[in-house]
C-alpha cells in the first residue's frame, strides 16, 4: 500500500505542480511584459512631448521673424515717404525752379560751373545801366502779308529784331486787320555772326542778350501812340 502512494506521488506533482509553474511563469513572463511595454509608451511619450514642445518652439520663433519682417518692411515705407517729402521740399519750384532749371541747360551746353557761380556771384539786385534808352516801333508779320518782313536795328546794326502774329479774328470767323495782341507773338533778335534768339508769348515780353560785359536788356509790349510792337533796349553792365 506504501509502496504505490509512493509510486503514484510523483505523478501527482506531474500534474499538479509543473502546470502551477507553467503558469507562473507565463504570469512573470507577462508582468515582465507590461513593465517592459509601459516603460517603452512613457519614453515614445516623453519623446513625443518633446517634438511638440520644439514645433512649438519653431512656430513661435517663425511668427517673431515674420513680425520683424513686417516692421522692417513698415520701416523701411515710412522712411520712403519721408525722404519723397523731404526731396518734395527741396525741390525749387516756381520762378526758382525755373533758374535751377536753366542753370541745369548751361551747364548741360557746356557753360562750366566755376562761370556760373561767378556769374551768380557778381549778380547786383540793381542793375548799373547806361542813361537813356533806345525805342524802336514796328509792325509783326501776318501769315497773309506779301510783304518783305519788317525789322529794326540796334547797336549800329549789330542787333536786328523782327516778329509774327496772329491777325485779328472778325465775329464771323475771318481775318481782319492788323494783329491780335492777346495771342502770343514770336520775337526774333538776330545778331552779327548769325545767332538767333527767340521769344516767345503774349506782350509785354523781357529779354536780354550779353555781349561780352554788357546786357542788352529788351522789353517788348504793344505800342502805345501807335499800332505795332514797341522794343526798347537798355544797355547795362554784365553781371
């Protein structure tokens, strides 16, 4: 009877404690297994806070550069417009502008800077003229006259000066007689050695021819005793 409890002992154990131990094992083997994953999802976890974190980083960073960008680009339009209205202001206008502008053409033909700045320079608010002047009448040529073109002489024939207009317009649309004195006219100053001058508008007109250190300076306006184009010629010193 001892003899087969012991011989049915071991199978007991058999099966018994080796499925206990299985199954222990497969539990261990499990926990291992949940310990191992848990700590493999916290550190994809961490490293994905990580990656946010840096987007975010990256984001704010690029709204910081594209805000700078935007107050440069401001910046740089506002100092723009101050510079347009800052040359606005320099810019000489009116009759200056007009000096500025023919000092630019003298110096454009050639004339040198250092002429003009002495030019300038000896300029006088008065002018240092001769007494007396000289007066001259004549008549401006039509677009109809036949005629030869009539003309005057100044400084012993050095200076000759003639002119064009528009004739007088009658109610019904046809030409009438004599010129228009509210059209503008042209005035033409030809002087020895062939240099023509022109001036151009309604009268009165100025203008004046240098010869060496004199100005001859003219003024054209309509005659007053009789029908035609008064000249008188000052003679002064130049500058």
């Amino acid at each position: 009877m001892s003899s087969h409890r012991l011989r049915r002992r071991p199978q007991w154990f058999r099966w018994v404690l080796l499925p206990g131990t299985g199954l222990l094992v497969l539990a261990l083997a499990f926990w291992f297994g949940l310990e191992a994953g848990g700590a493999k999802g916290e550190a994809l976890v961490q490293a994905l806070d990580a990656r946010l974190l840096e987007l975010d980083e990256r984001s704010r960073q690029a709204g910081l550069r594209h805000a700078q960008a935007e107050q440069r680009q401001a910046d740089a339009l506002a100092a723009a417009h101050r510079t347009i209205r800052e040359l606005e202001e320099r810019v000489p206008r009116g009759e200056f502008g007009a000096l500025v502008d023919l000092l630019r053409t003298r110096v454009a033909d050639g004339v040198p800077i250092e002429r003009l700045r002495f030019v300038v320079g000896q300029a006088r608010a008065e002018r240092q003229c001769r007494d007396g002047v000289e007066r001259r009448r004549f008549l401006p040529r039509l677009p109809s006259d036949v005629s030869p073109l009539q003309t005057v002489a100044f400084l012993d024939n050095r200076i000759t000066v003639s002119a064009t207009a528009s004739p007088v317009t009658q109610p019904d649309g046809t030409p009438g007689d004599g010129f228009d004195p509210a059209k503008p006219v042209e005035i033409r100053l030809l002087r020895i050695g062939g240099n023509l001058e022109l001036v151009k508008g309604v009268l009165p007109q100025g203008h004046s021819v240098v010869d060496g250190n004199r100005e001859y300076h003219f003024t054209f306006a309509l005659g007053a005793k009789s029908p035609g184009i008064e000249a008188v010629m000052q003679d002064c010193a130049y500058p």
